[in-house]
C-alpha cells in the first residue's frame, strides 16, 4: 500500500501517467464533462469530498507547473480564488472565461469529479517535470 496521502488508483496512475503541460481538471460536481475524456468521480454526496482536500491530496503527488481558472472565480466565489492564491499565486495562474475554461476540459486527461457545490470550484492542472 502507498504511504503517502493520496491513495485512490485511478488517481495515482491519471498522476504518474502526466506529461509535460497535459491537463488533469479537479471539478465540482457541476462542471460539464466531455464525452470523450475520463472521468474518476468520487463525489459521494453534495459537499463531499471538497475540492480542495482534493487538490490539496492531488498536489502532493503532482508536479504543478501552472493553473488555469475560470475567471468568474474573483466574483463568485472570492473565498475560493483566495485560498487558490495561497496555493499557487498569481505567476502560475492563467484565468479564462468559464465558457473557455470548459473548452480547455475536453484536452484534459482526466477529470476528477469531486462533491463540491461552491461555485467555480473547478481548475485545469498544467504538468511540471521534477527536473
């Protein structure tokens, strides 16, 4: 068994299996999927799991070059956009408009769809190299 704190499989093998700028999207159980593109869904009720104890577990594991954000976030949900600066800052985040935002899902290689209800609790993480 893993150590480490993120210990769901698909998860684990979507992470080991990223390249260099491919996408994984962390969504709230709103978000549009493609049709084409995974989904690991581990909502199990309205507000359970959180996004960011996913993220935060995701992130332990993956390198994160960059993020992409809607950028209705700063408005809809300011709590939100702020705990995501804290995580990230401002250099590595991209924000597009939300319509965007749900184009640049369908190139991701996994969406993992979490029990979030707050709104605009999705991002696309960019791959980094840990070299």
């Amino acid at each position: 068994m893993k150590k480490d704190r993120l210990l769901n499989r698909d998860i684990i093998y979507e992470v080991a299996a990223l390249g260099h700028t491919e996408y994984i999207c962390i969504a709230d159980c709103g978000l549009p999927i493609p049709k084409d593109v995974p989904v690991i869904d581990i909502s199990i009720k309205a507000g359970n799991p959180k996004f960011l104890d996913v993220l935060d577990a995701v992130c332990e594991e993956l390198v994160v070059e960059s993020i992409i954000l809607a950028s209705e976030i700063d408005e809809k949900s300011p709590a939100l956009a702020g705990e995501m600066k804290k995580r990230f800052g401002e250099e590595v985040t991209e924000k597009v408009p939300h319509e965007d935002f749900k184009k640049l899902t369908q190139k991701a290689k996994c969406i993992i769809r979490t029990g979030e209800t707050t709104s605009y609790a999705n991002v696309i993480l960019v791959g980094g190299v840990n070299f």
